[in-house]
C-alpha cells in the first residue's frame, strides 16, 4: 500500500466518527427529556391540579342555565280549496337558501321581540329586565359618573330587549327548510315557554302578514271594479251604435248580411256553372253516339218514356214482318206496309234523340244565361263588401277595445272574490308550521361540568408539559458539549507499522477496504413482533428514487437454513404496499415462463408475474432459460426493472450471495440499496457477501438479522468504531 493510499484511509477513519457524532447530536434525546419532566414534574402537577380545582368551584358555583327548542317547518301550505282555480306553488323553490335565511331574520326582527316579551311577561324578570329591583352600589357610581344610563330613561321593552337577544339563539337546521328557535333561562319553565311562544308569534306574524296583503287587495280591486265596469259599458254602447250607423248588421254564424250574401251568390255562380257544363258535355256526347248509330246507349235517351215506346213497337213490327216473311215475299203489300211502318218509327226515334240534344242544350243556355247574371251581382256584391271594409277595420278596433275592457273586469271580479274570501280568519295559513314543540329541559346547557373541568384541567397539563419541554430542548441545545472526534485503533503515532513505499501487505489492504466502507454498510434487525419498526429502518438504508419511480433493492441470501429469506421479506413489505420480488437467485422452476421469456419477447409481464394463494406479493422466476440468461441481457434487465419501479412501490432482486462481481455489477449499478439476509450474529459468508456488494455498489448495504447482534459483529465493532 503506497503512502497516498495509507493517508487517504486514516483520513477517512479520523473523519467518520466526527459526522457520526454531528448526526447524533442533531438528534433529540428522549431519555434526558425524560428525566428532566420528571424532575420539574411540580411544575406540570401543580398548575394542573389547581385549574382542576378552580373550573369545578366555578362550574359549581355558576347558576346554571337551561335551554328550549322549536323546530319550524318552512312550507307553503295554501290548500286547493283555500286557492281555487289555481295552481299550488312549489315549496322547494319558494323556500330557497336565502329565504330560508330571510326567515331566520324575520324570527329575531324586533317587532316580533316586542310581542314575545310582553306574552312571557319579562317586564320586571329580574334575569331579563335590569330596572327590576334596586340599584347596586357598583351601578349607582357608575350612573353618576356618566358611565351608564338609569334603567328608568328607556321603556320596560328595551331594557329586556337586549337580554331577550342574548338568550334567543335562531338558525337553520342543517341543508334543510326547518328552523331552530332556542331560547335559554335559568328557570326551565320559562325556556321551554319562551321558544314555543316565539314560534308561534312567528306563525301568527306570517298569518296577519298574508291577511294584510288580501284586505289591501281587495280594497283596491273594490275601488277599481266599478269604473271599470262604467267604461265598458261605453265600450260596448259605441260598437252597437257605429255597427247600426253603418249597416254592419250581423247575421248567422256572426258575420255581417253582405259577408253572407257575397258568400251566397258565389256558391250559386259555381252550381250554375256546374250545371251549364254538365248540359254542354252531355249534348256533345250524344250528337257523337247519334253520329255513330249507338242512339240507344245514351243514358237520357234511352230512360226516355216515348223512346221506350217506341222501341217496343220496333220491335213489334220486327216480329211481325219475320213472321209474315215466311209466308209472304219482299214485295208482297202487307210486307212493304210493315216495312214502311217499321222506318216511320226509326224515323221517331231520331227525332227523340234530336229533341234530347236540344233540350240539354237549350239547358246549357240558360245555365249560362244564370252564370252571366250570378256573375253580375257577385261583382257588384264585391263592390258593396269593399266598400264597408272601412268600417268593418274601426268596428273591430271598437270591438277589441270592449273585449279587453271585458276581460280585465272578469279577472278583477274573480281576484276580487279571493281576495274577500282570504280576508277570514284561517283562510290564509301561515307557510310554516311547529314540528317540534319546546319541552321542560331537565338538564342545564350551560355550563357543562364535566367537559368544561376535563378541557380546563388536560390543557392547562399540555400547557405545562410544553413549556417544560421547551425550556429542556432550549437549554440543551445550548449546553450541549461538541462532539470530539475519535482515532481508529491500530494506527499508531506516525505509522511505525508502515512498511516501505512500494511493498504491498495483504492484510492491511483487507483492513483499508474495511475502513472504507465505514458508514456505508450497517444493519437491521427483523422484528416480526415490530414490523414497522423494521421497514421504517430499511427506508433509512434506501437512497431516494428517481421521482415517479420506486426503490429497487438488490438482496443476496447468505443465511443459513431456517433464517429469513428474501422472499419473507418481500412478503412482509406486500402486506403494507405493493411489493413485487423477482427471483435470480436459483434456477428453480424453470418449467414456468418468467424472465428470460419476457427478455427474448416471448411473454409479457401478465404472463410471467405470479401471485400465490392467500398472499398479495407478485413474483417473477428466471424462466426457462435460467438465471444465467437474464444476467447476460444486462440493458434489458435494466429497462424492465423500471418498467416494473413505475408499477410497484417496492422492487426487490435477489440473486446468490456467491455469485461473481461481473454478474452482480449490472443489478447493483442501477439499484438504491443492497441487502444481505445474514441470518443470525456471526455470520461471516453474510458479512464478506455485504463487503463485495459494497464494492459494487455505490448504495448503502445493510446487514438483515434474525437475532440480536452476534459476537462477529461485537468484535467488528471493537476493531472498528465506526457503525457497521
């Protein structure tokens, strides 16, 4: 070892103790905070006892005062039949937050404090009224110097008033529309009956209100009907006389005699011009038939009573000429006679048909002439219908102008009648009712003994204690000796052991490396009866993570069997956070998919994370592939430990405490501290585990026991002050 390297060490063995004591002076001494409570323990019992005494004289000694309460409803409760023909207002939006607040208000106006006073009778209460009874000697003084009024310059109301407002306690119950009246006396009796009466003048209050509003409507509805009813009247005398005037007399369906008349002679110009082109279509369709030899298919034609003869007889003769014909010859004379009969009646019958075409057409001119002249009067009825427009436009102004006259007179009449029927007493509730009646208290409000004694007496006892143990911390710190650094044993004077420069002695290098990792490698114990108590001295041995990330610690087993494994710890850490432990210690179950195949991008982490029955820690093996595998991918071992830090809030890696420095190297670069399961005391494989892993790591190492310390780490602390 050279020289350079010998001055480092013993710097660094004369440094250590000197910050180790630094961060135990920082640290509160609750063992000398204790002695010292105990020795001013006078100073704490005594102020306490004597407020104890002092609170229960007072609270004894203090006239005591009891409380009532009424609970009010806010409600509308106008009934159908008190309101007909209207609809009931909602309560819920009548009553809102302010006006529920509004109410409150109302209960503590003084109007209202005036009434309950004289119903209680609090004139000449002594507890209420300051003028009742004689003056004391204190506030005859006090009047002569000014510094108070004589009772007797105000009235009986006003002096109570005051009082009466401080006893008188009024809010909302809550998110709700009911409201409390307390009213608070030394006698009970007389609390239970001053809340009750406040709450009833209230309803009587909101009752007189409601009767005030109706008696003041309907004298106003009363004194505006009748002018009202004048005016119309007038109205409607003006519309009778301009409608005579102007001859817009109204007929049937209320419409005036020329509206009706135009509407008449236009329906008879349409069924005159239906029927002229009825007649001119069926002449037309007849000549055609006549022309085409089918006479006889023409419906007029054929339903006519001498064409019916006619053809009866045609048909006559036409028997009778086949039968002569059988005898006779074609120019036999009977033959031609009933031959010249048979074309004297073809010869009627056209004449029939020609008389039907003249008559639907002689129809179709006097359908025409009727159209020209129901066109003449429509025109001139048109004219006359024009012309009373005029009219008509300032009649149905008139008309309006009444109509609304009507209508104004009609709801005044019916709020008239509602307003006179609210007028009665009960017609119109209060919107309120009492739900809860004030009843005779029987125990005070004020004071509450018990509390009032035990608040009094435990503060005056955390009063004391925190001044006593202020004064203690103040003193200490400025009492405190500084702290004296101490010399490593086994460095003598000027170094009379020290070899020459360039000869290197084994042993004293193992001892520097032992120097070196003073304050980096400690110890915990693991107190199954104290878990928090461990876990909390792991987070000390823990460096801060990254922000977002959780504390990746890298375990080395190097206990013995029956000792605690990684794995118990990891399973106590699951049963406070979400704790997972991935397992590279051993290449057992490499029949399930862990590591390596999330590695090579067989798996995901669902298919190699796995939970066993009745515990919450995760667990992730080394796969198929083995542990040898996954610590030869170290980049990727790298990115799936932070992928798992994001997920977790602790990541534990245990790997084998034999395991060579290469192989550890990766996993204790990026991990925040290391752990070695050391079992019980005098675990040497454990200690020379956690010394390499120091080496590696640039983290603190902590030593896991099961036990209290052992001699191997008693005699390492005799050999080294510094902790381990």
């Amino acid at each position: 070892m050279t020289a350079h390297t010998e001055s480092h060490v013993r710097e660094q063995v004369r440094e250590q103790p000197v910050r180790d004591g630094d961060g135990r002076g920082d640290m509160l001494d609750l063992s000398a905070l204790w002695v010292a409570i105990k020795r001013r323990k006078a100073w704490i019992i005594g102020p306490t006892l004597a407020v104890f005494g002092l609170s229960f004289v007072a609270v004894n000694l203090v006239s005591p005062r009891y409380t009532g309460e009424a609970r009010i409803l806010l409600e509308n409760r106008g009934g159908f039949f008190a309101l007909p023909g209207q609809a009931l207002p909602d309560s819920t939006g009548q009553f809102d937050a302010e006006a529920v607040q509004s109410q409150v208000q109302i209960i503590m106006s003084r109007d209202l404090a005036r009434e309950a006073i004289k119903r209680m009778g609090l004139v000449g209460n002594a507890e209420f009224d300051s003028g009742a009874g004689a003056l004391n000697a204190l506030r005859k003084i006090g009047v002569l110097v000014g510094l108070g009024g004589h009772p007797a310059d105000r009235s009986p109301e006003d002096r109570v008033l005051e009082k009466y407002f401080d006893r008188l306690l009024v809010y909302p119950v809550g998110r709700s529309r009911i409201v409390a009246v307390e009213f608070t006396s030394q006698d009970p009796e007389l609390a239970a009956k001053g809340a009750n009466i406040i709450a009833n003048a209230y309803l009587e209050l909101q009752e007189a209100a409601k009767q005030d509003t109706a008696r003041s409507a309907s004298s106003w509805l009363s004194t505006t009907i009748e002018p009202l009813r004048k005016r119309l009247a007038e109205a409607e005398a003006k519309v009778e006389d301009f409608r005579s005037r102007n001859g817009l007399l109204v007929g049937a369906n209320n419409t005036t005699i020329n509206a009706q008349q135009l509407g008449d002679l236009s329906t008879q110009l349409s069924a005159a011009r239906s029927q002229q082109a009825e007649a001119q279509a069926k002449a037309g369709l007849i000549r055609d038939a006549i022309k085409q030899g089918r006479t006889f298919e023409i419906p007029d034609v054929a339903n006519n009573e001498l064409v019916r003869r006619l053809i009866e007889q045609r048909v006559n003769l036409r028997a009778q000429i086949a039968l002569e014909s059988r005898n006779l010859l074609s120019e036999h004379p009977r033959i031609k006679e009933l031959n010249a009969q048979l074309a004297d009646l073809e010869g009627q019958l056209r004449a029939a048909a020609e008389r039907t075409v003249r008559t639907l057409e002689n129809e179709a001119r006097i359908a025409g002439q009727r159209v020209e002249s129901f066109t003449a009067a429509l025109d001139g009825q048109k004219k006359n219908v024009s012309s009373g427009n005029d009219s008509e436009v300032q009649l149905r102004a008139l008309e309006r102008e009444a109509r609304t006259l009507r209508e104004q007179l009609e709801q005044y009449m019916l709020r008239y009648r509602e307003a006179v029927a609210r007028d009665t007493q009960n017609a119109t509730p209060a919107d309120a009712r009492v739900i809860s009646r004030a009843v005779e208290p029987t125990e005070p409000s004020f004071p509450k003994k018990l509390p009032t004694v035990l608040v009094a007496t435990l503060a005056t006892f955390l009063a004391s204690l925190a001044t006593v143990v202020s004064r203690e911390l103040l003193n200490g710190r400025r009492d405190a000796p500084m702290p004296q650094p101490r010399r490593a044993p086994g460095w003598v004077g000027g170094g009379a052991a020290r070899t020459e420069e360039n000869q290197v002695d084994p042993r004293r290098e193992r001892v520097a490396g032992l120097l070196t990792h003073g304050g980096r490698l400690g110890q915990i114990t693991l107190d199954l009866a104290h878990p928090e108590q461990t876990l909390a001295d792991l987070a000390e041995r823990i460096e801060e993570p990254a922000r977002g990330m959780a504390p990746m610690v890298l375990v080395l087993d190097g206990a013995g069997e029956g000792a605690t494994t990684p794995h118990d710890l990891a399973e106590l850490l699951s049963q406070r956070c979400r704790c997972i432990i991935v397992d590279l210690a051993a290449d057992e179950g490499r029949s399930q998919p862990g590591f390596s195949e999330l590695l090579a991008g067989e798996a995901l982490f669902s298919d190699i994370i796995t939970r066993e029955q009745g515990s919450r820690l995760h667990r992730i093996g080394p796969g198929r592939a083995g542990r040898a595998a996954v610590l030869a991918a170290s980049d990727l071992v790298e990115v799936a430990l932070d992928a798992l830090c994001e997920t977790y809030d602790w990541v534990l890696v245990a790997a084998a405490s034999n395991d060579e420095a290469s192989v550890l190297a990766p996993l204790a670069g990026c991990a925040q501290g290391g752990l070695v399961m050391a079992g019980q005391f005098g675990n040497g494989h454990a200690v020379e585990a956690a010394y390499r892993l120091a080496d590696l790591a640039k983290v603190p190492v902590t030593l896991m026991l099961d036990a209290p310390e052992g001699t191997v780490l008693r005699g390492l602390r005799e050999r080294d002050p510094a902790p381990v």
